[in-house]
C-alpha cells in the first residue's frame, strides 16, 4: 500500500465509522484510501467508541483554549489509530521487547567466554574478538533487509523468519568444534538476531500514536539496551559452571521460548497489511487466534488484494540515510552509540588489567551499565510523552491519542530534542570522567557508578533520537530503523575494531575523552533539526508530491497512447472488415452475373 502523506500518522489507514455528523468527510477520505473503503464498509455507527480500554475523555490534551477550530475538526472527523485494545498493545509490546532483547544479548553473551573458546579451538584470543566485528558487521546489514521485507510483507512473516534462522544457527554454535564453524555461524546468528532490532520500533509506530509513543518505545528500548549489560552476566555464569557450549543452548532455547507465543497469539500490525487492524490478516500474517475465528473466515473475501512481494532491497534503507532531515539524526545517534559501544567492550579488558577480575567477576560489573539502560528506557518513554504534550499546549495543538496527529505542521523534532540537552551534556561528562577514573585507577566503586551514569544518559540520549527517526518515517518505519541500525553498527565495529590500539596510544584518558568529544563537536546538528525540521518535512513532502504527479501523467500519457493504438487496431480492423465486405460483395455479384449468362 502507498502511503498518501509521509508526516501524517495516520495517513495509511482509517478506522470506524465516525459520529454523527461528520460521515460526510469521513467517507469523503474514504474515498481516497481502499483501507478506509473496508473498513467503513464492515462498520456499524455503534463501532464508533474507541477501541482503547482507556478513558476517551483526555481532557489534559484536548482541552486546549486556543486551538485552531480548523484543527479541532480535523481531530473530530479523524480516524481511529489503532483498532487494537490497550490489553492487545501490551501484549504485543512485551513479545516484541523480548524479541528485541535478542539481538543484543547475543552480541555480548559469550564476552565472559573468549578465552576458553579460544583454549578449545586451539586458536588465538585476537581471532575470537575477530568474530565480535564480524557480527557488528552483520548486525548493521541484516537489518536493512528484514526492515524493508517487515514493511513490505508484514511483520509477522519477518519476525518469524529471523528468529528462525538464530535459533538454526545456535544450534550449529552449540555443536561445532572448529573456528571456521564459529566464524561462519556467528555471521548467521548475527544476521538472524538482529533482524528482529529494526521490526521492534516498527511495531510501536503500526499501533502507537506519536503521543504515545515515547513510552512505548521506551520498554522496546528497555530490552535492547539492557541485553548488553545482563547479557555478560548470564554468560559468566554458563561459561564458569557448564562450560561454553551451554551459553549457545541457552540462546536456542530462549528464542524458541519466544517464538512460541508470537506465532501463537501476536497478530499482524504492519499497516500496510491490516491498516489500523481493522483488516483481517490473510495467510501467514494470521495467528491461532485468527485462524480458528469464524468471523475472519467469513471476511477474507472482502479484504483488499494483498500488495506485490518482491526481494527485500538493502538500499533503501541507504536512500533514508541520505535524507537530509533523518540522515542528520542518524549521524548524531550513530556518533552517542559510539560512546555506548566502546564502554562496553572494553569494560572486560580494562577491569581484568586493572582489578585481576575473573570472568564472572567481570560480567558482575556490567550491572549498574544495565541498571542505568533500564532506567532511561522507561523514564525516557515518559518524559518524551509529557513534553511532546506541552510542546503541543504552547502552540495550541490539540493532541488526539485515539486518532493520531498529523505532524505536518507540529515541532515533532522539538518535542523530542530539547529534553535530550540535559541527557547528553551530563552522558558525556560522566564519559570523560569515567576514562579518566580508568587512568588513575581508583577503587572499583567510583567507576561503577559513572557507568549507571553512561547507561542512564547516554542510551537514553540515543533512545530518544530512535524515537524521532521512526516519528519522521511512518511510512516505512522499520527501514528508517534499519537505516540508523545500519549507519551506527559500521561505526561501532570500526571504533571496537581500533580502540585498544587508540588507548594503547593515547592512554585510556585522552581515548575516551576523544569520543565524548565528538557528539559535542557535532551537537549544532541538533539544533539544526529543531530550527528547520517542519521546513525540511515540507519540502520532502512537495518532492514526494512532484514525483507522485510525474507518475501519474507518466502513466497516464502512457495509458493515452495504449488507448490510441486500440483506436487505431479496431479502425483498421473495421477497416479491412469493410473491405472484406466490399470484395465479398463484388464476388457475388460477379458469380451472379456469370449465373445469369449461363441461364440466358
């Protein structure tokens, strides 16, 4: 399905009947959108309530004194976001941040275990820190295919196909024995696990309106950047008691543990396949649930065909980051998750140098990282939710929760980055410090607690961006994410691929010091973005308009000239027909005029 408006949230697909009195412009969208024509088509004027078990009365966002009258009817005629159930979005948020929590824990699991894998394959430690890159590598690839086939196909098919191939490739870890094998199967772990990163986020945006999303993304958030500090825990644990094969069987089974109830009971959400779930799924996009409910059997017919599949393509994703207002964004976030990535590599090195930690001593450290990633997945969720609401109040905008807003004309990219001032200036400091404290070598205390201080600012920092990315990209959220997963991956594997080398050179002080440096140096970005953003979005959307009736008169002169020559066939057809009668007719009268001869 196209998309009409790239800003507008709810641009894709409509909901119930609207109340009385707005029908009239509710079909007139209708009518512009073959989503909005079924699902009007199978609702009654009782379907109007909101679908949400939440209270519909939001007078803390609507009642708004100065709102344009023009905006307040388009909240009244809008459509429903979403046709989920409060309960439903939960459920489905909790299975996809399980999801999500894969691809990270399985980056950072077996830290704790290189040595006695490179003990057991008899081959080098700096060849087993070779497959970390590799999967770094193939962590920022894999998900520009999934996110492209996630919006394409649906989510569901590419949930499913992504997890299945982790859980397959941890099952070759668990049994091989030689170095080529890891090597290899570390690509496709890699590859199968972090496809899962970009669908996440995409998720929120299929069923959370922007003001709600902040909190929503915040849990997704909570199981991304909390894997890799709990990860190494687990990992420590497994590889000192049950050997390092045992951290590859836990992976097979936590994503068959997860799988199992995503197939089972998580339903589709791509709005390219269902809308807004009003749409019942068709095929693989249906679960259990779905196939043994009568009443979707008794729709499938109405449903509007399903879109084209073709082969996933990688360089769209390339194309969102060049884009000049989400490309910037992603620069930025790429240049913070430097900061998070080279903290924790180098946490196992740098405090077995200089404390003679053992590996489970190691992983043990790795939890106030994790505790302060936790908290800024939640607090930031929250904190973006209320400012994008007090953004919207100083403007007059009235917020609609149920229906969505439409963006074109609101300062999303100020509702999200002015709280990230605060989150990055204290995350950068507390990186500068914490480099410094490793060179001075103080107790274990004073940088344990600058590493909550890193988790809790820094990851909350780039957790706020991804918000914005998916924001600026409803209509192909998951590629948008992929774009950013892909941009900031290359760029981690090259800092972790070097920064032993850098703190070898310049000291851990001056190396650190470094890469706090940098989100500074680029920090007028943000401005940037929040000064020009909406005139930024206008102009994309002007292009994309342009493109769209160049299409058009394209495929119409092209029509034009298909109906010409059908002219042109039929009148020569007629034609020759004529002629053929005309000579037919000279025949007979000829053959009459012999038989009249030979009567004479």
């Amino acid at each position: 399905m196209e998309f009409r408006d790239a800003e507008k949230d709810d641009s894709s697909c409509l909901a119930h009947t609207p109340p009385e009195g707005v029908v009239d412009a509710a079909s007139s969208l209708a009518g512009q959108d073959p989503v909005a024509r079924h699902t009007l088509s199978h609702c009654s004027p009782a379907d109007v309530a909101s679908s949400d078990d939440e209270p519909t009365d939001n007078s803390s966002d609507r009642a708004v004194p100065d709102a344009d009258p023009e905006a307040l009817a388009r909240v009244s005629t809008g459509p429903v976001y979403s046709t989920f159930s409060t309960g439903m979005k939960r459920w489905i948020i909790a299975v996809v941040t399980l999801t999500s929590f894969i691809s990270p824990m399985t980056a950072n699991i077996y830290f704790p275990a290189l040595n006695p894998i490179a003990q057991d394959l008899n081959v080098d430690v700096s060849l087993i820190n070779l497959t970390l890159t590799t999967y770094m590598i193939f962590q920022g690839i894999a998900p520009t295919i999934f996110g492209d086939f996630g919006d394409m196909a649906g989510r569901r098919p590419a949930f499913i196909l992504a997890v299945l191939i982790y859980i397959v490739a941890n099952l070759g870890l668990a049994l091989q024995d030689n170095y080529s094998a890891l090597m290899v199967l570390r690509m496709v772990q890699s590859g199968g696990s972090s496809g899962t990163l970009a669908l996440g986020y995409a998720v929120v945006a299929d069923i959370a309106t922007s003001a709600e999303r902040g909190k929503y993304m915040g849990v997704v958030g909570a199981g991304i950047n909390v894997g890799p500090a709990l990860s190494p825990v687990i990992g420590g644990i497994l590889a000192q008691y049950l050997g390092w094969r045992a951290i590859f069987w836990f992976c097979f089974i936590f994503a068959c543990s997860v799988l199992v109830p995503y197939v089972l009971t998580v339903p589709e959400t791509c709005r390219a396949i269902v809308g807004n779930g009003s749409i019942p799924p068709q095929g693989w996009h249906m679960t259990l649930i779905d196939l043994s409910s009568t009443s979707t059997h008794q729709q499938q017919e109405a449903t509007p065909p399903r879109p084209k599949l073709r082969f996933p393509n990688p360089l769209r994703a390339l194309a969102v980051a060049l884009d000049k207002g989400v490309g910037l964004i992603i620069l930025y976030n790429s240049l913070l998750y430097l900061v998070f990535i080279i903290t924790v590599a180098t946490l196992s090195t740098q405090f077995k140098t200089i404390y003679g930690y053992n590996d489970l001593q190691i992983g043990l450290c790795y939890l106030p990282y994790g505790a302060g990633c936790f908290g800024a997945a939640i607090g930031q969720g929250y904190l973006l939710d209320w400012n994008y609401r007090r953004v919207a109040r100083s403007i007059g905008f009235t917020v609609d929760k149920k229906r969505g807003d439409d963006l074109s004309s609101f300062p999303i990219e100020k509702a999200r980055i002015v709280p990230l001032y605060f989150f990055v200036a204290v995350g950068l400091v507390a990186m500068i410090l914490y480099g410094w404290v490793l060179e001075l070598r103080p107790s274990v205390a004073a940088p344990l607690c600058l590493q909550f201080c890193i988790g809790l600012c820094v990851t909350g920092s780039f957790g706020i961006l991804n918000t914005l990315i998916v924001d600026l990209s409803p209509e192909a959220p998951a590629t948008a994410v992929a774009a950013n997963n892909f941009v900031r991956c290359e760029m981690g594997a090259a800092a972790t691929a070097v920064i032993e080398l850098m703190i070898a050179a310049m000291g851990t002080g001056w190396c650190y010091t470094f890469f706090a440096l940098l989100p500074l140096v680029f920090a007028p970005i943000l401005w940037a973005e929040t000064r020009y953003g909406i005139q930024w979005r206008a102009e994309k959307r002007a292009r994309r308009a342009q493109k769209k009736a160049e299409r058009e008169r394209k495929r119409g002169e092209k029509q034009d000239k298909k109906e010409e020559a059908e002219r042109r066939r039929q009148d020569t057809e007629r034609a020759g027909a004529k002629e053929e009668g005309r000579v037919s007719q000279g025949q007979a009268q000829e053959e009459h005029h012999e038989q009249q001869q030979q009567h004479d």
